[in-house]
C-alpha cells in the first residue's frame, strides 16, 4: 500500500522481507548520519570501515550486521512501520524507521570503543592464509 512520508500509518506497510543494505557503501556518510539523527544502533549487512568505527567510538554507537538469508525472520520481528524517509529513492534504498520486538540475530560488527570485528577477522585470517599457504608450497 503506498502511501506519503507524511501520511505513513501503523497499518499502511505490512513487511514480508527485510534485507539490510550493504553496509561499506554508507561508509562515506556514517559519520554524518550518526551525529545528524543521535541514532546508536546501525544495522547493515557486511562490514564498515575505519570512519564509521571513528564515529561509533566518538558518538557512543554500534554497527551491526544481521545474518544474510534471515529476511524473512527479520521481518517477522517488525511490530510496525513507524515512518519511512526518502522512498522516492525506491523501497528497497528508502530509509524504514521500524518498532521492533526481539530483533535479531545480530552480530555487533563495531562496538562503542571503535573495534572492528570484520578488519580483525580480515587480519586473523590473513595470518592463516600465509601459513596454509607456506605449508602446501
């Protein structure tokens, strides 16, 4: 059911999928977005990188990322539509402000203190790599 930002109800929007966007493609914005909206939880899909983990240590917030194959879980999760922003960029690049019970799985991917789970598993697996590879070599 369509409707305006203006016009968004409780009942207007019913979701049957939620699939977080790539996460590294906001990496250029986080910041910004973090400071204009206050918000303290992110929730994406893949990691972020030494910006957004800056913001999150200096703001106080978390980035996470929620399974890839549970949309539909996610959506089962989702009380109500409490407001979307900028859908004429289209549902799926719109901005859902969502009531949520229970949401989750979520893995925290950057914490309040700037650690970034995706760039130390990158390190640790980098290490294993070099070693598996020294071994067949």
């Amino acid at each position: 059911m369509a409707c305006s930002e203006e016009g968004v109800t409780e009942d207007s929007w019913e979701m049957v999928s939620v699939g977080p966007t790539t996460s590294m493609r906001m990496e250029s914005c986080q910041s910004e977005f973090l400071e204009t909206t206050g918000a303290k939880l992110i929730a994406g899909k893949g990691g972020m990188g030494v910006k957004t983990a800056e913001a999150c240590r200096r703001l106080g917030a978390i980035h996470t990322v929620f399974p890839g194959g549970c949309a539909v879980l996610a959506a089962s999760q989702v009380e109500a539509v409490m407001a979307v922003h900028w859908l004429e960029l289209g549902m799926a690049e719109a901005m859902w402000v969502l009531r949520v019970k229970d949401f989750g799985p979520l893995i925290v991917s950057v914490d309040t203190q700037g650690n970034n789970l995706f760039e130390e598993n990158k390190k640790f697996f980098e290490e294993r790599k070099k070693a598996a590879l020294e071994f067949f070599l």
